[in-house]
C-alpha cells in the first residue's frame, strides 16, 4: 500500500507513472535510451530528458521535410539520420517561441532563453551520443551544434536588514491583506518556522517539504534529508532555527492527520504534507511585502543561506557541502560577484607605507 511508504518512496512512484506516461508517447526505440540511463540518473532527470525530446519529435513531426508525414508513434530509430546539423540549429530557433496544446487542449505559449535552449540541446547530445556509441545511428549531428552562450544572471538574494524585515513580517503579519490575516492566525508559527529552517540550513524546497518530524534530532540540532540522487545527510542548523521548529512543533502535536501524512513536519492548512508548490507561493507571499524589486524564491533563500555562510567563513569547499553541489566550480560561479568583492577587499588590506 502506498500510505506505508515514506514520502520519498511516494514521490518516486508517482515520478515513475509520469515518465512511463511521458516515454510511451515518443517514439518505441527511445525506451531503450531511458533503459540505458536508468542506473546513473535520477527520475527527475529522465522525466526532464523525455519532455525535452517530445519537444523536439514534435519539431520534426511538424517541419522536418522527410518526417513530418510519420505520426511519432511509427518513427524508427534510423529517422535520426535524417537530421542535419541545420535542422537542429532549426530546431534552437524554434525554441524561442512555440505554441503546443497541453492535456486540457489549450494553447499554451512556450518562449526558452538561453539556458533553457542550452539544456534542450545537452539532452538531445545525450539522447544522440547513447545511440551513436552503440552503433545504432551512423551520424551525431547534436555534436556538431554549438550551445548557446549563456550570459551570467545577477544572483538575486536577500541583504541581512530585507531577511530581518521578513521574518518580522512572518511573525507580525501586518502588511498582509484581511483575507491572509484570518490564515496568518494559523499558520504563523509554521510560516516562521519554515523560512527560519530555509534561511538557516540552505536546504532545496523539495527537501523542506519531505521532512519528516522523526528527521530532527534537537540533541545534535540536525535534520536527516535526501539529497538529489538519493543520499541521505544530516544538515545541521542554529539556535534561531531550533526556537522556530520548538514553537510550532508545539502547535504541531495538535493537528490530526491521515495516516500517510502522521510524520509529515510541515502541514497545509487541509493538515495534509506542504507541497513544493504551496512553498513556492508562500515565500512569494512574504517576500513581496519586504521587497518589491526582487523576484524571491525558495532557491533565491538557498542562495541568500549560501552567500552569508561565505561572507562569514571564506570556505567555498564548505559552502558547497552543505549546499550539497557535487562540483565546487557549481559554487563558485554562484558566488563569483562575492569572491570579486573579497578581492577589492584584500587590495585595500595591505598597506605599503604607513599614513
């Protein structure tokens, strides 16, 4: 039965129907790609890959000259040798801007910017890169297109005093409207407790809403989480957090829950487990009341927990563990504007002569 299984397990069976949904509407020869790259990716990551290639198998059900006549069904895996490094440098432009109609039958716009037409074109090298070594396709034209040049963003981020107002304004709710007033009474010391727990540890929002209550341990203030890939590692966090998880585990003790959702920490106002969506809108709820220029998310909060623990230590190798990024050069390019910041500082440092 699902309701005995954790969250985690949960969430990959559900992950599992969605790609086996996704892949049984491409083409038959692309399962045994999805085969191939089982052991070495996450669910995720083969969900994203077979989004990635409906997009494309529909560009050439729709455009391609020697393809668009075969419905995707009927595609064989030698129509990859049909395409031409022109077609795909098409296909990047096509990715601008398209209009596709969803399950509902709505038309819906898509745009990608650099980056999102950059990790269209890394899933179709892989895509094509697996066949090609195998030997099933003679050509790789995915290798012959270069990636887009991806311009480096503004790392958006909150400043200690805009932290400090929004967690004065989770705790007040006086700039909310009446309507979110009469929630705020509720869900106050859950809202505190889980931007405390996101500004103190740097945790992913996927990892704050599978928490569990058993997965605090307040004798060594840690919490257990999973990582990307399946990894389970204790994150610890400060006294600021610990007071915040104390007050509203209190109010926790409290609320009944179905049994799937008992062990759940952070609960929805339904007391059923928060989803990352719910998360989402929640922080964007507050933070556009203490800042009206920045688009804050839960990730823009994992990185204003990043920049402060760098700020305050100097150890990137230290804020890439607990941030848990697998390359150091991940974190470094997210925090270059402060490691230029740090540079400035040492070039007024050292005097040559004394004043």
């Amino acid at each position: 039965m699902i309701n005995n299984k954790s969250y985690h397990e949960q969430q990959k069976a559900k992950n599992s129907i969605h790609l086996r949904e996704l892949m049984y509407s491409l083409p038959s020869f692309t399962l045994e790609f999805f085969r191939g790259i089982e052991q070495t990716t996450s669910s995720k990551t083969r969900i994203a890959y077979a989004y990635d290639l409906r997009v494309f198998f529909d560009f050439l059900e729709q455009y391609h000259k020697e393809i668009k006549k075969t419905a995707i069904s009927d595609l064989k895996i030698d129509c990859l040798d049909l395409i031409l490094p022109d077609d795909i440098e098409m296909y990047l432009e096509y990715l601008n801007y398209y209009i596709k109609e969803n399950d509902k039958h709505t038309q819906i716009e898509h745009i990608n910017t650099e980056r999102g037409k950059a990790r269209k074109l890394a899933s179709l090298r892989t895509f094509y890169n697996y066949f090609f070594k195998k030997q099933k396709i003679k050509t790789n034209p995915a290798l012959l297109v270069e990636l887009p040049k991806i311009h480096d963003k503004h790392i958006v981020r909150l400043e200690i005093d805009e932290i400090a107002k929004l967690l004065d304004e989770v705790e007040s709710g006086e700039k909310l409207s009446a309507t979110q007033k009469r929630f705020h009474v509720y869900t106050k010391e859950r809202d505190l407790a889980l931007l405390t727990l996101l500004l103190g540890t740097g945790i992913r929002v996927s990892e704050c809403v599978g928490l569990n209550i058993t997965d605090i341990d307040f004798a060594i203030n840690g919490i257990k989480i999973v990582r990307k890939g399946g990894n389970e590692v204790i994150v610890y966090f400060g006294q600021e957090v610990k007071d915040a998880l104390l007050i509203y585990l209190e109010n926790r003790k409290k609320m009944v829950t179905k049994p799937m959702d008992e062990d759940a920490l952070f609960l929805s106002i339904q007391n059923k487990r928060l989803s990352v969506r719910s998360v989402q809108n929640l922080v964007k709820k507050y933070a556009q009341l203490i800042t009206r220029l920045k688009n804050i998310s839960p990730h823009k909060l994992r990185s204003t927990y990043g920049t402060n623990l760098y700020r305050e230590t100097g150890d990137i190798y230290l804020v890439a563990d607990v941030l848990g990024h697998k390359d150091v050069n991940t974190t470094k390019k997210h925090y270059a504007q402060i490691e230029d910041e740090r540079r400035r500082m040492a070039a007024k440092a050292v005097k040559l002569r004394q004043d």
